[in-house]
C-alpha cells in the first residue's frame, strides 16, 4: 500500500473517530441550561438545620428528584452578604456518582442554586428579575453564565419550626467549570489584573450591562472578604485573552431589592439611579459593544415578558426601566462620551 493511502486511511480513521468522540460528549452533555423550561424539582433534607447553623459550610445529605429521577446530593449554605440580609439562605448543591445519569443533571457535580431570599410575592419578583439579568447577558454575550429557572417543592425532615414543606421559583447558574468546558476556556485566579490583558469589545459589553441593569455592585478588584479578583465576577482565559464574568445581580436597580443600597461613595440614593463603573477603554470599543446592545432591544425586552411568573405591574418596570436606557442610547456619541468622563483609569 502506498504511503499516500496510508495517510487517506489514516485521515479517514481519524476523522471517524473525532465524530464519535463528538457524538459521545454530546450524548453525556448535560441538557440542564440547554433548556428554558421551568424544571420542577423536590429537594427534600434537614433546612432547619441549614438555615440554623452560623458557620454555613457544613454539608447535609438531601434527596433531589426531578423528571421521575432521584438523585443523592449534598447541600449547604453558601453566600456572603445575602446570608446576612435573608431569612433563606442560597444553596450550593453537589452530586455524588450522578455524573452518567440521564437525566437534566447528567455530567453536573456542583451548582449554585439562587433562592426566595424570603417569603411573599415582593421577594419572589426580586429572584426572576435577577434571572432575567443574566438572561439578558446571555444574549448579548456568549462568554456568560447560564442559567436554569426550577420550581422547587421544598421539604424540611428535621421538623423544624415552620412549614415542613412549601413551595418557590429558584434558578440553578451554570458552574465555572461548564463554562469553561463550554468556551473551551479555563477560570483564572489571580490578584491583579490589567485591563489590557482582557478582550477589550467583551469587557465593554460587561460594563455596559452593568450600566443598563443599573448595577454597580461589581468591580474588577478584590472581592469581598476574599483576596483574589474580582467583586461579583470571574475570570476566564480564552486562547490568548481574557473575559470578565459578571455574576449577582440582586442589588441592581433592575431588581431594586428594598435591601439594596448603593455606596454612598458614588454618589447616587438609589440603585435604580445608573452610574458608570467600568475601567477606560477605547471609543471604538465602547460603542462597537453600545451597538450590539442596542441591535438585541427587542430580544432584551422579550426576556422580561417571557418570564413565566414576573407579575405585570414588574414586567412593565423592566420595561419601562430598559426604555430610558436605549432612548439614552439613540445618541451613541453621547453616551459613549459620558462613559468616557466617568471610567476609572
């Protein structure tokens, strides 16, 4: 056999063998943010002692059971600043010996699960346009964490004061290891960075989300009572450049939580006030991410009238709050001039 046939063979193996692999990966891939859908979920565990304990760290077994399928995972409590401002805490969830399951969670190990944060219709609001925030990030950018809204039928077995079962919306965000296996990127600590070192079109589309869901609760710096960057965002390398993450939107003027209060240092009284946060950037950065922004309007405003739950009177707010922001935008010069007064050297 020649070595040119040799080397179709060999070509041709090798191809089949990368389209199995393919096929393989996709058929383990969990499906769980490839859907929409309201997942309705059972977790069942002791949430008494959950939201009991002060340390937060401990983990107890629960039962999940979703789509006829039960799963063994571990839950504790996680969070900073919400632990100190709700009387239900966020959840981590872990899954034990699941990861070949076929179900919504296939291939998932641990996943951040946003909670009701409290009771009553107030706070039920907060948590779906807080997910609607990171939906809307979903399309603008597809360097973003997903997320999944679950309805989740809660049963607390220590038989604590209380209901021992109830139920609330929640959403599962994508963890920094799907992502990355996503973006085929890897997550990155460090103490330091240089705005240069970033992909400079993506980091304006962050900084510019920020602005338009009113949040300033970020920062590329330290994060809170940690020594690695960044304040409510994470990092990613992907290829030679890397992407800023944004991630908690809770105290954003777009969820205006009545727990949120901006710092005084920025000079504004209310989160719902929009102030400019990010680093300074070129013109041709800045307005080639307000131009992409301003191209999804119609996509933007359809995730907040396709949340299944977001009652009129919020629906109409995100609105009417994201309207204000693209009548700004229509003058792009002007705006991309007042980002340029306001950013941080």
């Amino acid at each position: 056999m020649s070595t040119a046939a040799k080397g179709t063979i060999y070509r041709q193996v090798t191809g089949f063998l990368a389209l199995v692999l393919l096929l393989v990966l996709r058929a383990h891939a969990s499906p769980l943010f490839e859907e929409s859908a309201v997942l309705e979920i059972d977790l069942a565990g002791p949430l008494g002692r959950i939201i009991g304990e002060k340390d937060g760290r401990t983990k107890h077994p629960f039962v999940l059971r979703a789509e006829g399928i039960e799963h063994a995972v571990e839950v504790r409590k996680r969070g900073k600043s919400r632990t100190r401002v709700c009387d239900f805490p966020p959840l981590r969830i872990e899954f034990s010996g699941e990861g070949q399951t076929p179900s919504s969670f296939a291939g998932q190990r641990r996943l951040k699960l946003v909670t009701h944060c409290e009771n009553g219709a107030k706070f039920e609001g907060y948590l779906l346009k807080e997910y609607a925030a990171y939906r809307i990030f979903n399309v603008i950018s597809d360097i973003g964490y997903r997320v999944r809204l679950v309805r989740i039928n809660y049963t607390d077995t220590d038989s604590a004061p209380g209901p021992p079962a109830f139920r609330r919306y929640g959403f599962f965000i994508e963890s920094a290891a799907g992502l990355a296996h996503r973006t085929g990127g890897r997550p990155v600590d460090t103490t330091a960075v240089k705005i240069g070192s970033f992909d400079q079109v993506h980091t304006a589309t962050v900084f510019i989300f920020q602005y338009l869901i009113g949040n300033t609760d970020w920062s590329l710096v330290t994060a809170d009572l940690d020594d690695t960057c960044c304040h409510n965002g994470d990092i990613f390398e992907i290829g030679a450049r890397r992407y800023y993450v944004p991630f908690d939107f809770d105290l954003s003027g777009l969820v205006n939580t009545r727990y949120a209060k901006p710092d005084p240092s920025l000079g504004i009284s209310r989160v719902t006030q929009r102030r400019y946060r990010g680093y300074c950037l070129s013109s041709d950065s800045l307005t080639a991410a307000l131009q992409a922004i301003k191209a999804e309007r119609d996509a933007i405003l359809n995730v907040v009238g396709e949340i299944p739950a977001l009652s009129e009177k919020d629906a109409r707010g995100a609105r009417k709050y994201f309207d204000r922001f693209f009548d700004k935008a229509k003058n792009e010069g002007r705006l991309v001039r007042s980002f340029e007064r306001r950013c941080l050297d």
